[in-house]
C-alpha cells in the first residue's frame, strides 16, 4: 500500500493498527519487529514516521473472528441503510468544510462504539457518508453530555485540531444547572482529580465503572484541573453556570462542581439521587430526565487558515424547557 496525505505523519504501529483493523496489537508489534513490515522494501521500526509515497508492504494476516464479526454485523447495517430499510443517523451539523465539521450531538450517543454500545456517533457518521475517506473523533464528549463535538475530515487536520487541545489552545464553555446558589465570587476551581475504579460489591452492576474523585494538592496520584465558572443567572434551588475547562479531565466539570456541595442536576454519577428522582418527575410542569450537562461554546484556529473559528450549540429542547420552568427568565 502507498501513503497518502491523510496517511503521512503518522508512526508506523498507529498506521497499522488503523488500517489492520481486528488484528491483535500483539500481532502489529510482531510482524513489524520480525521485519516483516516492509517500509520502501527496507525494514523499519514502530516508532518510523511514514511519509506521502512510502510504499509499505506487509504479510499476510489473519484478523479474528470477533472482529470479522463486527465488520460483517457493520456492512450489513451499511447495505441496510443503502436499501432504505435503516436511516443512517443524521446529527445536526453546525459547521463544515474539507477540513472538518462539528456536529450537535444529543444527549444519550456515546461518541464512539465500545462498552456495551455498538454504534457511536462517528460509525452512524461514517455509515451516513460512505464516501467519505477520513473521518476521525477530534475530542470526546461523555455519552450523557449534549453538544458542540468536532470531526476532522483530514490526517493534517486531526493532528493540528488535537495540537490545540493539548496545547489549551481551544475555548471549551459549557452550560450546566447546579443544585443550589452558586457564590458569585466562586470563580476558580483547581482542586486535583484522580480517576479509578470501582470496587465490586456483591456483583454490583457498576463495580469496574470509572469514577473521578477530589484529592489533595500533595497527591502523588492527582492531576492538574482548572475549571473557570461564571454564574449566568441564580435562585434559592438552581444556577445557571458558564463553565470554561482548561484542562480535560475525565468527568472534570461534573466532579468539580459536586466537590463545592452544588452537583449538575440529573447526574447520576456525582449528584443527589434524591433530587434527581424528584426532578425526573417534574419539577412546575417541566420534567428533568437527563444531566443538564451542555456543551455550548467551541473556539479553535482553523487547522488550515489558522483563523478563529466560534461555534455554539443552543441549549436542546429538552434542557431549555426546564430551565424556563426552574430558573425562569434565565434562557
């Protein structure tokens, strides 16, 4: 196979794996150390950054039989699509071009298979434009949290939008609903996160389950976390909350503002059962039955043009008829 442009740059290992789908990462690492991956007819080593026009032979492998099962159960859903008899999914798109798009995702769609969950937002993305050559995840939103979330269309534009989130070069603002009266003054929040596992507990379905915890400036365990909050509007029960997060932590926004005493409303990972429980039964004549968790406000440079690019996602239907109701005149 030869290298393209969407191809160039990457290490050799990745490149493989991305293209050898189902082959075990074991089985990569062999065949490259064997010297059985040939890099312009001469050996090379994972860490080799392939180039456009690289001519890259390999030997015959074997993928397994889960993964030619998935790969059967995801042409089968395409050919289905293609007859009409399944919808490919379509996520609303708030900006596209070559380069990338962002789409609105709702609330409930984790971004990517894996878990439990077959189809995430980039494979029905993927199975709705089968033409498409190169679409890859830029970031990744939790699968209960709605809004802005970025789809690179090319290699270079992957790598140079991922840049800016490593660098804290990107504006991330989120629009969540606090249980309680945020203080005004409560602008930083830096506390260290260490994330684990949960222990099982009499065969606990949640036991293994990723969770995130507050720990001491000391610890050897806990990164680094900056999260910035604007109060939008507040009463006695709730407030609305700009949050800008600097870092991007697993479940950052959702664990700092439940460290202050004051949990998104709806979370059922960090927040107050009870309330949730009572919210999801209405709470004036609107009803909560999601974390009120909104990605709202995207800024990035352009990964072609380098110009600023601001992207907003209105607050879903469902989220902007509650807060008419909880915190009126706050939308």
């Amino acid at each position: 196979m030869t290298i393209d442009e969407d191809s160039a740059g990457q290490r050799l290992d990745n490149f493989l794996m991305r293209e050898l789908k189902g082959v075990p990462k074991t089985h990569v690492y062999r065949i490259i150390r064997s010297g059985e991956v040939r890099v312009n007819k001469g050996r090379a080593s994972a860490d080799t950054r392939v180039a456009v026009g690289d001519v890259v032979r390999l030997p015959p492998v074997r993928v397994s039989e889960r993964a030619e099962q998935k790969t059967q159960a995801m042409a089968e859903q395409v050919a289905a699509q293609a007859t009409g008899r399944v919808p490919a999914k379509a996520f609303p798109v708030l900006f596209e071009d070559d380069h990338f798009l962002a789409v609105n995702k709702p609330a409930g769609v984790a971004v990517h298979g894996g878990s439990g969950v077959s189809f995430g937002v980039i494979e029905q993305l993927r199975m709705a434009r089968p033409q498409a050559k190169f679409l890859e995840l830029v970031h990744r939103l939790d699968r209960e949290t709605s809004g802005i979330l970025l789809v690179a269309k090319k290699r270079s534009a992957l790598k140079a939008l991922q840049d800016q989130f490593r660098e804290r070069e990107t504006g991330k603002t989120y629009l969540a609903l606090v249980l309680g009266a945020w203080p005004s003054n409560k602008k930083v929040l830096d506390k260290p996160l260490h994330k684990y596992l949960l222990a099982g507990k009499d065969g606990a379905a949640d036991a293994g389950e990723r969770r995130v915890k507050v720990v001491a400036k000391d610890d050897p365990d806990g990164m680094p976390s900056l999260t910035l909050v604007k109060v939008r509007a507040a009463a006695d029960d709730f407030s609305l909350l700009e949050v800008t997060i600097k870092t991007g932590r697993t479940h950052q926004i959702r664990v700092h503002l439940a460290s202050e005493g004051m949990p998104i409303a709806g979370d059922d990972k960090y927040g107050d059962f009870e309330r949730n429980k009572a919210l999801a039964r209405g709470v004036g004549a609107a009803a909560l039955k999601r974390m009120f968790l909104h990605a709202w406000r995207l800024q990035c440079n352009h990964p072609a043009t380098g110009e600023r690019v601001e992207l907003r996602a209105e607050l879903p239907p469902e989220l902007s008829t509650f807060l008419a109701s909880a915190l009126p005149g706050a939308a």
